[in-house]
C-alpha cells in the first residue's frame, strides 16, 4: 500500500517554523515546548486522531534555529518519520516510571546549551485558549531538572503565527466548507415532520462524511417554534413539528482543517417571527462582511453585528459574535466588547450573529470568511436570504 503523502510541501512548515522563531527571538526564549495536538500538527504535519487516547504524552521542541525535534512515544514514530522532520526520539509509552520527561529534559538542555546561556528561557503556551498537555506531576518533575531555566508563557508567540493562514492553509479550509455546503444542501431530503431530531443529527453526519469529511467532531444544534433554546445542545428524541424552525450547526474536518457554520430551515411555513429573524441575522451579517477589513479590532466587529442587528429590528441575544477558525473549531480572538485584538490579513473567522426570537428561544446564524486586504472573502456557501422551507 501506497503511504499517504504529507500535506503540504516541507517549506510550508519551514515558514511557520521560521515565524515561530522570530517571534521566540523578539521574546528572548531559546526554546519553544509544544503539546497540544494543534500546535504538534502546525509544526510538523502530523495527523492522526490517536490524539483521542490520553495516555501518551506528546512534545515538539522549536529551537532558536533549524527545524524541531518530535519528542514522542514510540507507537508515533512510523508516522512521523513520514513528516519533514527528520529528529524523533522516542519512548516506550506509557512509562509509570518516566513517561518521556527525561529524554524531554535532555533534549531541552541540548537546545538551550547551543544557544543561550544557563538561564535561557524555555517558552510554554500558558494563556487562554491553552493548555498543557502532560500530567502536572510530570512537568514539575520537568522545571527541576531543568532549574534554573525558567519557564515563560508564549503564548502570544504561538497565536500570532497560527492566526494568520497561509494560502495553503486557506484552500484546506474553504475545501471543507464546500463540503459542508454540500450536506447543508441535502437537509431537505433529511429532516420532516415527524422525524426525531438525534435521527436528523445521525443522517447529517453521515451526509457530511458522504461528501468527503474525514471526521466529523461537531454538530449541534436544535429545533423549536420560532427558534430553539441553545445552540450546543446534542440531539433529543423528539419528532420535528411544522412550525418549528430547525437549526444545524457543525465542525467538520478535511485534512486536519475545520469548518464551522450553520444553516436554520423552517419545518412547514416559516412564521413571520421566524422570517424576520432569519432577515436581520442575513442583512446584519451582509452589512458586516462588507464593514470588515485589516486593522478593525475583534470588539469593533462585535458592534458592527450588535448594531447591524437593531437596525434590522432585531435584539442581539448575548454573547460572542464569532471567532477564529482553523486546525480547531474555534480559535482566537472572540467577537465581544472585551477582546482588543486587532484583525489582520489572512485571518479565518467566523461571523456568528444571533438574536433573541422569544422568551428562552433565540436564532443564530453563521459564515466563515478569510480576511483580505480588501475586505472579507467568503469560505462558506453564504446562505439564502429567505429562511428555506421544507415541506411538511
């Protein structure tokens, strides 16, 4: 059997890893420790979904200069060896008695003893939207061998690389929106009156992974009169009724890239509520894609939505407005009054609207989008500008 090639060139990940490193220089760190499965993909194009297992540590270790080393257990190092890297040490996983800290500890001191003196630092994401991957027990037993190294926070250092996309990386991701869309497309032929709505979800992932999903690890939704309770609630049971307005949202994958948008039907006649909710989500999200461009900061998109929202006669229903997109669901920034980060060219977002349609329902709508110098280029299939009815 033919191996699978990686998918992209080696030089795509020398320019991530290459960005990482000036952003390590501008920090002073001499080495850059990652293990999350995101940041572990990123650097070196590794995929699998044994991620799933947590048993086995897993870590990259990003020097000042040249190419990581993949510090891992030895179930990983056949696929591994299939990525650019070409420095795997490895373990024998799981290890009760040192699960990689010591072949971790001395290939962080090789690296740091090549370029920094006895006291350089060591960079670990450590902010929001992190965490640590490795049993805390382990990675004190980590600080003290390496004592008196420090340990800093980078995770500004990381966020500000992966934020912004390749071209590589955005063909990934408006592919698996176009898969999406695809099954979006076959929902009328899915859900009816009648239908219990877990049976919807079922045939919906099903569709996703007819169309070319390699995995589908978020579909949520929901289903009520004039709109729905929440919008991360699993499926229930209960059949859809005509009158109800049904909404799915998901995050499928293609190549290790997600999508992230939803799509809202009415079962029978769309009510007028329904219908004039379904207008002001479209118009305010129309209005803000054409608002958008480099330099505007994530609460100002927040505004424009809130804004384009009540101009329509509708009422924002809370919350964040939308998010990052990439090798995870949601990224960084969040679309909300608080968050200052500033949007640049070639970032993947999601602009995610909602409003109140009575009391305890709401209705949400949502489009991905890669920011350019001229403004928003859509990724998703933008949806109809009517709420789509299917008969019941």
């Amino acid at each position: 059997m033919a191996e699978r090639a990686p998918l992209f060139a080696a030089r795509e990940y020398r320019d991530r890893v290459a960005r990482l490193q000036a952003g390590m220089a501008a920090q002073g760190l001499g080495a850059l420790l990652l293990t999350t499965p995101a940041d572990v993909f990123y650097t070196t194009g590794f995929l699998t979904r044994f991620w799933e297992s947590p048993a086995r540590p897993w870590f990259v270790v990003v020097p000042q200069t040249g190419a990581p080393v993949a510090v891992i257990p030895a179930i990983g190092a056949a696929l591994m060896g299939r990525s650019w890297l070409r420095d795997i040490r490895t373990w024998d996983a799981p290890d009760p008695r040192d699960d990689g800290v010591g072949l971790l500890a001395e290939t962080l001191a090789e690296t740091l003893a090549e370029t920094v003196p006895p006291r350089g630092r060591i960079g670990l994401p450590m902010g929001q939207e992190t965490h640590l991957r490795m049993p805390l027990a382990d990675y004190e037993a980590l600080r003290a061998r390496l004592a008196p190294r420090p340990f800093t926070d980078a995770t500004a250092c990381v966020q500000r690389v992966r934020e912004v996309k390749s071209e590589a990386e955005i063909a990934r991701i408006r592919a698996t929106c176009a898969i999406a869309g695809r099954a979006f497309a076959r929902v009328p032929g899915i859900a009816a009156a009648g239908r219990p709505l877990s049976e919807v979800f079922r045939d919906f992932q099903i569709a996703l992974l007819a169309e070319g999903a390699d995995w589908v690890s978020y579909v949520a939704g929901g289903a009520g009169p004039d709109g729905y309770g929440d919008v991360i609630s699993p499926a229930d049971p209960d059949p859809l009724r005509r009158g109800d307005v049904l909404m799915l949202d998901t995050g499928a994958v293609k190549d290790g890239y997600f999508c992230d948008f939803d799509r809202n039907f009415a079962i029978g006649p769309a009510s007028d509520t329904a219908r004039r909710a379904h207008a002001a989500l479209w118009q305010a999200t129309e209005e803000t894609l054409t608002a958008l461009r480099p330099g505007l900061r994530a609460r100002d998109v927040h505004a424009l939505l809130c804004t384009g929202l009540q101009r329509h006669g509708a009422t924002p229903s809370g919350g964040r407005l939308g998010h990052g997109l990439g090798l995870t669901l949601t990224e960084w920034p969040s679309f909300t009054p608080l968050d200052d980060t500033p949007l640049r060219e070639g970032m993947v977002l999601t602009l995610e609207p909602g409003c109140i349609t009575a009391q305890g329902r709401i209705m949400v709508h949502e489009e991905n989008f890669v920011l350019r110098a001229d403004g928003a280029e859509l990724l998703s299939p933008r949806a109809a500008a009517e709420l789509p009815e299917i008969p019941a």
